[in-house]
C-alpha cells in the first residue's frame, strides 16, 4: 500500500458544501494513487453554540480552553453533527467514507495537557489532551479495504476520560504514524498571506526564520500560529511535505504555502 496523504481541514468549511464539492473530488482523485485520511476541526461551530447557550469559550493563541461544559459541546459537536455532515458530503461524492473519533479503536491516546505559562500568566487549558501515542490499527484496516477515515479530533487518556485534542495536532500524530507521505492543512483562505487582505503577499513557501519574524511582529497569530507550528514539528518528524492551501486547490497548490 503506497505511503497516505492526511489531510486536515478547518470546521469553517463545513457548512460551505459548495466549496467543498472541489475539495471531495481532489480527495477522489487522490485516492487513486494514495490511501487518504481527513481529520477535521469545528471550532466555530462549538462557539456559536456555546453563545447560544450564554456561554463565552476562552481560547488563547488559537487553543480552546475546555471546560466541563465546552467538553460537552466538542463532543456534540465534533463527533456528533460536524464528523456525519462530513461523512454524509463525502458520500455523496462516491467516496466511502467512515467517521470516527481518536477515542474509537484506541486510535489516541492522551494525557491531560499541564498548565502553560503564556505572556507571564498560567493557563489550565482544562480537558485537553496531548497525545502520547497512537494506535493505527483500525485506521490501517479502514485504509486496506479502501475506506476513507473522516477522523474527529478526541481522544482518551489510561483511565477512559475524553479529552479535546486540536485537530492540527491529531492530524500531525496520524501522518507520523501512519508514515504519511504529505500532510495537507486545508483551510477557508488558503496560504499564509503577509497581509489577510492582500492576495499578492502570499507566500509559497514559509521557513523557520519567517514564521519566527512573524509571530515576533504580529502579522502570523491565532490559528495559523498554530497550523505552522504543527507543519514544522511535523517535518521534524520525518513527513515528506507539508503544505497549507484552500479546499479548491489541494490537487493545484497554485496559491498553497510550502512549510520546509
């Protein structure tokens, strides 16, 4: 079986089934030739129903903080209505797609995340979890009978508790196990852009030096902070590529940047 592609896409482009209509063909079109695994995130869609319910989630540096009541909603969430629209989508593109979370088959496997010390203040992110270890087992089985894995970012720790792992860091442990060819970070504006608002500050490829300039400056925060973070720990650990790109460009990669 030829090395998987894992790709990881943002929870904002669920609920744009148009724009994701090019994306499950590129999946299609890959899976001719690759094993492919998707992991995806949901994060606007829990914090739109935790303002429905008066609730307002602390995240800090792209990290949600996971209370007892954000842990619900990640589950309803993530593994509840976001991973079965997926699914569903995926279907309806001739794809056989099979939704899953870290904590079925034992696929992760986590430990409570200690307090981070941010900007001098102590952060107790809550229910989050860091992974340990994974057991690809039931993914690889997924993979051979080709199935598509649409994988939900939770995991378990030794004594059966749930925890909210971020969905760029699972996407990373799987490609690592799984000895991936290619991990793909799938998200509603593409690239890393100097400047949001102008295309022409894309950038094809993103080094070391440049994410440390810019995060030093400002202009690289939240979530991508987070996603180039991932992509370089990921080439640490030995994935051949790592690319950034928009769900209509992940065959293309015209308009992708290249983390090396």
């Amino acid at each position: 079986m030829p090395d998987p592609i894992v790709i990881k896409i943002g929870g904002a482009l669920v609920d744009q089934p148009e724009v994701l209509d090019t994306f499950w063909a590129a999946v299609a079109e890959l899976q001719q030739t690759h094993p492919v695994v998707i992991v995806h995130g949901g994060g606007p869609q829990i914090t739109d129903v935790a303002h429905r319910l008066g609730h307002e989630p602390t995240i800090v540096q792209g990290r949600r903080v996971t209370t007892d009541l954000d842990l619900d909603l990640v589950q309803w969430m993530l593994r509840g209505q976001i991973n079965v629209q997926l699914v569903a989508q995926a279907t309806t593109h001739g794809l056989s797609a099979v939704g899953l979370s870290g904590a079925d088959g034992g696929v992760l496997r986590v430990t409570k995340r200690p307090p981070w010390t941010i900007d001098g203040e102590q952060i107790d992110f809550g229910w989050v979890g860091d992974v340990e270890r994974v057991n690809t087992n039931a993914l690889t089985h997924l993979l051979a009978a080709g199935f598509l894995p649409v994988v939900a970012p939770l995991g378990l720790d030794d004594a059966g508790q749930l925890y909210n792992v971020n969905a760029d860091t699972v996407a990373h442990a799987l490609a690592e196990a799984l000895g991936a060819e290619q991990l793909l970070l799938v998200t509603e504006t593409g690239g890393l852009k100097r400047y949001a608002d102008e295309p022409a500050s894309h950038l094809h490829e993103c080094d070391a030096a440049t994410f440390e300039e810019g995060t030093a400056t400002g202009w690289i925060y939240g979530g991508m902070r987070v996603k180039l973070h991932v992509a370089f720990e990921a080439l640490r650990s030995g994935i051949g590529e790592v690319f950034i790109c928009a769900p209509d460009d992940v065959l293309a990669r015209a308009y992708a940047t290249r983390v090396v």
